[in-house]
C-alpha cells in the first residue's frame, strides 16, 4: 500500500501489478464507438440544415433574448422592492 496526499487528507491506494496481458478485441465497445460516429454525422448535417439555421435565429435567439432581458428586469425589480421593504 502506498499513501497519497491530498487536502491534508490521507488516502491508501493499493498498487495493482498486471500479471497478464490479453490482447482482446472488444466488439460492444466498437459498435458503441460506430452509433457514436453516426449520431455525431447526422447531427452535425442537420446543424448545416437550413432549418436548424432558420429555427437558431428566427426562433431560439429571440426567445432566448426576451426571457433573458425579462430575468434581468425582475431580478433588478424585486431587489429594489426588496430594499425599499427592509432598509437595514
């Protein structure tokens, strides 16, 4: 066993040798890593789409704009009320 510091803390590790080595193939790990590259293939062709360009700026950026300037006007709103209501 040997101790690692860290934060002022004590941590035990225990040192794991490798005896043996099998040189295996691992077939679910492939076929995750093929979903993977096909889910990152179509989504990057859609975001090249004209329609996810047509939704992200005639849609999500003024959505996302009026809520966030909402979220800043109520927040500056209720501080200020809260300051009148509790002065000290």
């Amino acid at each position: 066993m040997s101790e690692t510091f860290n934060d002022d803390k004590v941590v035990m590790t225990e040192v794991i040798e490798t005896k043996e080595v099998e040189a295996d193939d691992n077939p679910e790990r492939e076929e995750v890593d093929v979903r993977f590259k096909e889910s990152m293939a179509s989504d990057v062709k859609f975001r090249r789409s004209f329609m996810y360009k047509a939704y992200k700026h005639l849609w999500h950026g003024p959505i996302t704009f009026i809520f966030m300037y909402t979220r800043k006007v109520s927040t500056y709103c209720s501080n200020k009320i809260e300051r009148l209501l509790l002065p000290w």
